[in-house]
C-alpha cells in the first residue's frame, strides 16, 4: 500500500503497467491518500493477475479501512475508488471485519455445493 499525501497526486497516477507486473512477489498495489470530499480516495492495480486497474475493489478496503479509521478517529468512513467507472464506498470498521457497503450491479448469480 503507498500513501500520497492528497486525492490529486492519486488521480494523476500514470502507472507502468508491465514494470508493476514484472515485480516479484507482489499481486496488486494499492495507492490511497485523504480524500477532498470524502475520507480517503484509493486506486487498485494488479497487473500481473491480468487487471491493470479495478475500477472498484471491495477487498482492497478491508485493509484500507481499517488503516484510515485509525488515523482519521473514525469507524465509519466515506471512501470513493477514483476509476474510469468510479466508485463510491461506506466503509464500517468494526475491528475483526469491516463492513463495506455502496451501489451495485448484479452480473452473476449461482450456487455452489460444497
């Protein structure tokens, strides 16, 4: 996880997607700062799984989170995933999980049997 100081320098990013790939033993990066208008602002890129940018990553905010609950004073949270899609986040720190909540589209349904 890198931490930038504001929302700009996060948006203005222009990553090299085949150098971040070629990095050993790392999957993603996640790159967050404090937000303007919200909590904090992230992005998430994970090259070498075939994802040069998420353009929304419920995963990556169950590590930021916590990580900004503890800076900013506060459990619940305000995040937005800056992307081509965007995407906007409340985020609930409740220490043993976080509970993340925000719109969404259904794109698969099913049933699995274990």
């Amino acid at each position: 996880m890198l931490v930038y100081d504001n929302e700009a320098a996060v948006k203005e990013l222009s990553p090299d997607f085949m150098a971040l790939a070629n990095i050993n033993d790392v999957f993603s990066v996640i790159v967050t700062a404090p937000g303007d208008k919200v909590d904090f602002v992230s992005r998430f890129f994970a090259p070498s799984a075939g994802i040069p940018e998420d353009p929304v990553t419920g995963s990556s905010h169950c590590s930021l989170t916590p990580y900004w609950a503890e800076r900013l004073g506060k459990n619940q949270l305000h995040a937005y995933q800056i992307s081509t899609r965007k995407g906007e986040l409340w985020c609930e720190n409740q220490g043993d999980r976080v509970l993340i909540s925000g719109k969404a589209v259904t794109y698969l349904k099913g049933e699995i049997n274990v």
